[in-house]
C-alpha cells in the first residue's frame, strides 16, 4: 500500500514566482551563493532545518516520525551562455569564469526547474504530514555542469550530517512534451571522461625536420588511433564515444613547434569499458609518442562523470507510481543516453540505489524544442513544473510509510 497522491499543487502562483526568481537569477557551478540563500530562506520559511554542505550545497531533512529515509537530488547551477528566449523573466545575469573570463549565465539546462520542484515538493509534503511518516532529506546540489558538486557534498560530510538514506531520487527537466515523463531501468546516462593530454617534441625550423620533432604529426597519428579503439578494440556491443574536441599548436607555417596540446571526451557505460578505453587512450598516445621518438606525452585528467544508474527493483517501483500519478500515457520507460550526470555519486558513495528520470518541458506542437544547453531553451512554465513537483512527490511518497 502507498499513500495516496493529490492531483494540484495548492498553491501555483508561490512556485511560479520561485521558478521566475530562479531562472532571473542564474550562477555559475560552484559559486551558487544567492541561490544557497535563496533556498536556505525557503526552507526557513517553510520551517525545515537545513546546512550548508560542499560550499554551496544545501541541504533540509524534514523528520516526520519512524519509517523510512529517503533523499531526494536538485542541482542548481546555471551554464555560460547568453540567454536568447525573450521572456520577459530571461537572465541578464553575469559571472566569472575559474579563469577570470566574465561570461553571460542562464539556467540553459533547466536546473531552476529542478530546484522550485523540490521546493514544492517540500511544501506539498509538510502540508499534509498525517499521511505520512519517515524523513525526507532534501539535496540541493551545486556544481553539476562541472561535475564537482556532487563530489563535494559528499566529501564534505553529506551522509554524515543527514539521516543516511534507503534511496536516492533525481530528476531533470529535457525538451520533451511537458507532462511527460521517462526513466530508464538499468542504466540512465553514461559516464564521461574529460582529458588534457600535451604531446611534446623537439622546436625547430619548418625547413629543418631533421632537427626536430614534429609533435603535429604525432597529435596526427594519435588522433586517428584513438578511433580504433572503439572500431577496432572494443566489443561491438559496448557503446563508446571517443571525441577529441580541441587540438592546437604551433604559431606559424615555418616553425615546427614543440608541443600540441589537445583534449578528449570519452563516453561509456560499463565501468570495465571504462576502464579498458582509458587504458588504451594512454597506450596509443605512449606508443605513438615513442615511435615519433618524442619525450613521454602528458596527460591529465579534467573531470570525470560517474555513471548514472537506475536500480532496476527501485526504477519498477518509481515507475508504477508515476503512472498512477501522472496517467500511464504520461509515463514512459527510456533508452539510456549518452550525457552525463554526477547526481549518482550521492548514491553510489553509500552504496544505496538511485532512481533519475526526465521530464518533458515544451509543447508538443511548436516544432522541435531546443535542446537543453541552447540560449533558446525556455521549458514553458506549466504543465512543466506541477508535473516535476508531482512526479517528486509521487516518488518520495512510495518510499515514506503511510498513515491509515
Ligand atoms: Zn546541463
Ligand atoms: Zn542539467
């Protein structure tokens, strides 16, 4: 038995005016000090207790007598990029990049969505704590864009200073029809792999090979074997993405330099995947770099996005109580992707398993909406968010204990 769900939220015009504020307001990864402030004054509002976790993590545990412990994920960080919707509430926001480049920010990915969901959901839950026991802890989580937020909440104690949780929820806003829901049993998104390598020769003039080497034509060669571990290494039915996505060197056509600095993006699945591309990224780049009797490539790493797992047995339960809450044609199970997401360390870190699901934000007749990441994505207001407020009450509500 579960407890029964409402249908509405009971009061819009207070979650519309969060999702304006949010979405006017947009801050950088990690550096999301108004919106902690923002959160953490609603939370007081609403009388929940709440800390500070990872910087600018929040994170409010509303303790509803015995039964189960379940933590629900919101990220909240904005991209750089110059907000192109023309809403009437779009960002004219500005921040500063790690290194000191001053950019345009928007909540281009949604996250703002997320936030004023749980928020409501929050709200929603207090609001009728009869049906209900068990304790509900509530992660608002910087820094996912960078992939350090999650990273941060944990090593700065998450787990230690709230209730340890049986299950962990997320959820993502995505241009879909809003109203819609997607999950995924087994695997969600993939795991990614950023990294910087520097491939080293000898400077020399453009006429004079024979003094030098030429780190052009090695970063050649490496950049074509990388393609061959996915086509020529891996088992065809392990998906991969190796993408090399910058490559420069040099300054001028009659110098050959002395070094080419590129960097990768790799997509995976399977941790042993995973594993396996890795170790032959650092193979072929050693192997070419000795074959172009070139000084030991480096190579480090940028960040590193775990993998985002649906617990199948978590994922089933999730799942039917979306459909009795949004309708079973609303609801509909999903192939994994190939973005990534940090949002399942908060589970893996304590080895509990973790629900994530997408949902729709966009009218299904305008077209093909723009994908999240475009200056253009501007997920309508409703039915968007009484559904992300829904489907996170819905969810929570078929783990907490139900009162007769
Ligand atoms: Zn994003
Ligand atoms: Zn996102």
């Amino acid at each position: 038995m579960t407890v029964e769900t409402t249908s509405a939220v009971t009061d819009p015009e207070r979650m519309h005016r969060i999702y304006r504020h949010l979405h006017t307001h947009p801050e950088l990864s990690m550096q999301e000090h108004a919106t902690a402030d923002f959160i953490a004054a609603e939370l007081d509002d609403l009388g929940i207790e709440n800390f500070r976790c990872g910087g600018t993590g929040v994170v409010g545990v509303i303790r509803n007598g015995p039964g189960p412990v379940v933590a629900f994920r919101a990220d909240t960080d904005g991209l750089p990029i110059a907000e192109d919707t023309g809403l009437d509430y779009a960002s004219t926001a500005t921040g500063t990049l790690e290194d000191g480049t001053e950019v345009p920010v928007m909540h281009g990915c949604g996250h703002d969505t997320h936030v004023t969901s749980l928020l409501t959901a929050a709200r929603e839950l207090l609001g009728r704590t009869g049906d209900w026991s068990g304790t509900l802890v509530l992660v608002f989580q910087p820094g996912e864009e960078t992939a350090a937020g999650a990273r941060a909440m944990v090593d700065d104690g998450l787990w230690d200073r709230a209730p340890r949780p049986e299950v962990v929820l997320g959820q993502h806003v995505m241009p879909a029809r809003a109203g819609s829901v997607t999950l995924s049993h087994g695997t969600a998104m993939a795991m990614a792999d950023a990294l910087r390598v520097t491939l080293y020769g000898r400077q020399s003039h453009g006429s004079q090979p024979q003094s030098a080497i030429d780190p052009i034509v090695l970063g050649a060669h490496v950049i074509a074997r990388l393609q061959t571990i996915v086509s020529r290494e891996l088992d065809p039915r392990s998906p991969a993405v190796i993408t090399c996505g910058t490559f420069h060197a040099g300054l001028k056509e009659n110098i050959i330099p002395d070094r080419a600095v590129f960097t990768l993006n790799i997509r995976t699945f399977e941790q042993d995947v995973r594993e396996q591309v890795l170790a032959a990224v650092r193979r072929v780049i050693a192997a070419e770099a000795a074959a172009s009797n070139a000084p030991e490539p480096l190579v480090e790493e940028i960040y590193t996005f775990p993998r985002c797992y649906n617990d199948p047995d978590a994922a089933a339960r999730v799942e039917s109580a979306l459909r009795a809450e949004l309708g079973a044609d609303n609801v509909s199970v999903g192939e994994p992707v190939m973005g990534s997401e940090d949002f399942g360390h908060l589970a893996d870190s304590i080895g509990v398993p973790a629900v994530y699901w997408m949902f729709g934000g966009f009218a299904p007749d305008t077209g093909e909406p723009p994908v999240n990441h475009s200056p253009f994505f501007a997920p309508l207001i409703e039915p968007t968010l009484t559904t992300g407020t829904r489907a996170a009450v819905a969810a929570i509500l078929t783990y907490l204990t139900p009162n007769p």
